[in-house]
C-alpha cells in the first residue's frame, strides 16, 4: 500500500485515570493516526508519561469503541510496546471494510481507548488510561466527530468503580449458585448489606429490603447485579427502565416454571427469581444482558 498521498490525521487522546501516570506532576498524552485507502489500513497509536510496570503487572491495550443498533461493542486491536521511560507506541494493520472478522467496518468504531489490562487478576475491570472520539466514515480521513457535552460519564464511572469495590471485597461475601442453567455464565455471590447496591435504580429498593439482600455477579467483559422477584411487570425494577430487563428463575424452580399443565398466573405467582442487570467491564455503561447459549 502507498500511503505517500493518503492524508494523515491525528486524534488527541485525553486522560481517563492519573493512577497510571508516570509522573504524577505532568499530563499523560496520546494521539492516535489512521492511514487507509479503500482496502488497507494502519493505525498508529503513541502515548506518553504512561506508568511502566517491570514485572508485567499490567499491559496496555489499544481498543475500539462504537455503538451499532441501539448496542456498544468493541474490538480489541492489541498491545501497545512499552519502555521503561513512560512512553509507548503500537501499529496496527487493519481492513477497513471487515475489521474484525465479522463483518464490522471501521465507520462502526466512533472511540478509541487506551486501557491498562491486569495480567495477575482476570477479574479486573479493564481500566482505561487516555480516550478520544473520532468518526471513520470518510475513507480518506480521520477527524473528530463534534458531539454536545455529555456528563452521563460521570456517573458511568461511578457506577464501575462502586462495582469494583465490590470485587476487591469478593472474599467477604457469599458464593451462591442461583441458577441451573445461568444464560449470563457469571460468578455469583450474595450480599445481604443492602447498602452496598450501587446502582441508582429506585425500584430496586423495595424488593432488596424485603428478601434482604442482592446478588453481585461477574464474567469477563461484564458485572451483573440481581434483584429478588417474581416475574411481574409490577416486580421489575423501574419496569425496566434501569436495565433489569432479564429475568431467570430460582434454583430448583426450572421445572415448574416450564410445566405447562399449570396456569401461567399461577405459575409466575408460586416460582421466584431475579431480575438482572449488566455493567459493561469497560466503560461502566449498563447495557442488554449478553447472553451465551448453552
């Protein structure tokens, strides 16, 4: 590919979490340049005054962000090299048109992040260190995509970090297995301090004070949070509005749940369960359960 007569454009990267800056005094720094045509390309990542961990404790990673049919996805380009100095740098070849494999365009992507990956706790939300938005729809450029201020991210983080803490204190509480056949495939454990819940969902207040606890539950690339009841409209949470929009029923309920010879009023009336909502590990968003078919 000739990239002599491709014009470069570069995307400042802003800083998300002075936890991994170098040095604590000054600002950490990125941008990222995409050169493409119409079948190749490559990205260039650089970032500067970026905490390094000798032992490997952490690595960066450089991921794209975008939001196709109403639901946020993701693709993972790859590491960034490191030196001990605090700077880095990562090329990436890509296909514009198939990025990932599966049929996603790099005009699907509006966000690129950097984030530091645990390589001790797989566990560990990933932790984005520098972001920046910016819209490939052009094949010849890439700019920045203007958008109004948007202070919903605030309370997206809130909400992760809240979930964290709950991770770092996983040991204290309860391992349950709430589900015979859980669609989620996460990790339960049953916390019977209400006050921990940090969602803000009214109508999941109720419900917690009543059976006393909720469930906190984690996979890969998502947290889970579970509230007791019954599958009711007037037992969802918020009526959905919140995010518990999936429902499974209790350990040892499956059977009668499915047996058709009793009636469905009756049925929902006799058999529990939670309604679930999820987290997203990367960004704090609270999304569709991302469900994994047996």
């Amino acid at each position: 590919m000739d990239f002599s007569n491709v014009k470069k454009s570069p995307v400042l990267l802003k800083e998300e979490n002075r936890r991994f800056a170098s040095d604590q005094t000054k600002e950490m720094r990125g941008y990222i340049k995409l050169e493409k045509d119409d079948d190749k390309g490559l990205i260039v990542a650089v970032m500067d005054n970026i905490k390094f961990f000798p032992r490997g404790e952490y690595v960066y990673k450089l991921i794209l962000a975008g939001r196709k049919k109403e639901k946020w996805h993701y693709h993972m380009l790859g590491s960034m090299t490191m030196s001990a100095e605090g700077k880095a740098e990562g090329c990436f070849r890509i296909n514009p048109a198939d990025l990932d494999g599966k049929g996603s365009a790099l005009s699907d992507f509006s966000t690129a992040i950097i984030a530091a990956m645990s390589t001790i706790n797989c566990r560990e939300s990933l932790h984005p260190v520098l972001k920046g938005d910016f819209t490939a729809a052009d094949t010849k450029t890439l700019s920045r995509k203007p958008s109004a201020k948007d202070y919903s991210p605030f309370y997206n983080r809130y909400l992760l970090e809240k979930c964290i803490d709950i991770a770092k204190k996983q040991n204290m509480y309860i391992d349950v297995i709430p589900f015979r056949h859980d669609l989620a495939k996460a990790s339960w454990k049953k916390i019977t301090d209400c006050e921990l819940f940090p969602m803000v969902a009214p109508g999941a207040q109720e419900p917690m004070k009543k059976y006393g606890h909720f469930l906190y539950g984690w996979r890969d690339s998502h947290y889970f949070l579970g509230i007791p009841g019954r599958f009711f409209p007037e037992e969802q949470p918020d009526g959905g509005r919140s995010g518990f929009v999936f429902w499974q029923p209790l350990l040892g309920m499956e059977e009668e749940n499915q047996d058709k010879t009793i009636p469905l009023e009756e049925r929902r009336k006799n058999i529990y369960g939670y309604w679930i909502a999820a987290i997203n590990r990367y960004n704090g968003h609270i999304e569709e359960i991302p469900l994994i078919e047996e």
